[in-house]
C-alpha cells in the first residue's frame, strides 16, 4: 500500500504544476496583449498580469515546505531557508489579498454608471495602479519582518503548546508573535477582505439594475447575451468568491495549528492544500470567462 505521506506529495505536485502552468500562460497571455495588441490593452490587464505573477511565486514557496517533507527529504532547510522561504511565502500571500481586492475596487468602478459618485475616479484609475502595487509590496514586507527573527529551522525539541510547526521550520521556543504584530495582520486581512465583499454586493446591485434595464429596452434573445463588461465582472466575482472561501478556511485551520497544544502534520497537509487552492484555480476562473483568452491560447497552440 501506498504511504499516505506520498500520496499528499503526488497531489500537491498535481496541483502545484497546474496552478504554475496556468498562471504562467495567463501572464504570457497578458504580456501579449499588454505589448503587442495594445489596441486591446486595459487598464485592468495590468491587474491581471501581477495577480498571475503573485500567484506564480505563492504556489512556487508554498509548495516548497509540504511536498519535499512528503517524500521523506529530512533537514532540507537550515535557519536562512527557513526565514527566507516562508518569508516570501508570507508576503506573496499577503500581496495577493491586497491585490485582488485592488481587482474588486477596480471593476466596480469600471462599470458604474455615469452618474455615480464613483464616476470621476475612472480617469484616473490608470495612475495608481503602480502605486497601489509598490505600497502593497511595502506593507507586507514591512508586516512580516517579524517572521525573520522568529522563525528557525526545526530542532529536535518537540514544540508543545501555541507556535508555528512545519517538517522543516519552527518558531523559537517562547517567542510568540506579539500582539501588535497579530493585530496588524488581522486588520489588514479585515480591511481588505470588507472592500472585497462590499465591491462585490455592489457590482451584483448594478449588474441587477442593467440586467433589469436591458430586459425593457431589447428582446429577450438579445438581452440574454451578456457583455464584455459583464463577463469581466462575473470572473472577478466568482474570483473573490473563491479567495473569501479558501483563504478563510485556511486561516481557521492556520490559527487552529497555531494554538492547538498537539502539533498534527495531517492539518497542516490539509492546511497546505486550502491555502493553495485559490491561485491555482485563479487562471482558469479567468480563461473560462474572456472570449479573448480563448481564442488567444489555440491560435498560440497552432
């Protein structure tokens, strides 16, 4: 019988070559369009194109520490690997909320009607997306630095009681992350999980509202087909559907590890498996609704 300990490895190198796969032809698709079919080019690709190259490096280091475990690889990683591996891990992560929340923000003001108060910032929307991205970047850097210092590779000690256990790394022995440096990331995660959410009702409201319009003013043969603009929101809805989900599931698990006295390798399996459920899928929520895409990829193919 096969060892459940391989089994999980052979899964997340399935869903590990999947997820980088499909980002990385995301990223290639955008890149494209961004620079060659710049008559196609939007604002929001940009987006896009960093959300793919986040996702790229989250799989890479998320992967790193559940799947060479798997497979009976011991002391892997020595005090520098275990600080810089789940550093970017950390920070990849955290950009990739605040960046899909960027994504929410955007589209919701893309489609809203002229009228609305949100209506003067659409002109604008292409200056600060470089500015938003290097402040994410900044902010996440600056939250984790703590893991630096308090995370080395695993010792012999059996850790009991709250802490981060992972095959290859540990938190020191009595250095718990403080309680500014928790309150931090909770606010963070908070507040942009809150603009994910309100953006969202929001673009369901106005969707509703020109679905309702449509339906007065065309056939019913006509209305039934939606717009480029509609298919763009219904990708980025089922997007940040997929993050609130998996990313709180993850979190749960994250912090129920944290504080169980009993280190379990099977929740952080599962944990691994959560966490990384949203950027592997991400690419193709995204191919699935862009008619662009679709034809982008067999044209590439031929």
């Amino acid at each position: 019988m096969i060892p459940s300990n391989i089994i999980f490895g052979f899964v997340l190198i399935s869903q590990m070559y999947v997820g980088f796969i499909g980002n990385s032809l995301l990223f290639v698709f955008y890149v494209y369009i961004y620079f060659i079919q710049s008559h196609l080019r939007k604002s929001i690709d940009l987006i896009f194109m960093h959300l793919t190259l986040v996702n790229v490096l989250a799989i890479t280091f998320m992967f790193t520490l559940d799947i060479l475990p798997s497979f009976g690889v011991r002391n892997a990683l020595n005090d520098v690997g275990c600080k810089a591996i789940l550093y970017i891990n950390r920070v990849t992560r955290g950009v990739s909320i605040c960046v899909t929340s960027l994504l929410s923000m955007v589209q919701a003001i893309t489609i809203s009607p002229r009228n609305s108060k949100w209506a003067w910032i659409k002109s604008k929307l292409s200056m600060c997306i470089f500015p938003s991205f290097l402040s994410f970047w900044i902010l996440n850097m600056l939250v984790y630095v703590h893991l630096i210092d308090a995370v080395i590779a695993r010792t012999n000690v059996t850790m009991v009681g709250p802490g981060y256990s992972q095959a290859y790394c540990q938190t020191k022995i009595g250095n718990l992350p403080s309680h500014s440096f928790m309150s931090v990331i909770a606010i963070r995660d908070l507040l942009f999980v809150v603009l994910m959410i309100c953006t969202s009702l929001y673009m369901v409201s106005v969707l509703h509202r020109h679905h309702r319009t449509v339906q007065h003013l065309h056939s019913p043969s006509f209305s039934s087909q939606p717009s480029p603009e509609d298919k763009a929101t219904h990708s980025i809805l089922v997007l940040v559907s997929c993050f609130v989900l998996f990313y709180g599931l993850s979190n749960v698990m994250t912090l129920y590890m944290f504080y169980t006295p009993q280190k379990k390798t099977e929740l952080g399996k599962i944990a691994g498996i959560l966490s990384s459920c949203y950027p592997t899928l991400c690419p193709f929520v995204l191919m699935k609704h862009s008619k662009i895409i679709s034809r982008f990829f067999p044209s590439l193919l031929r």
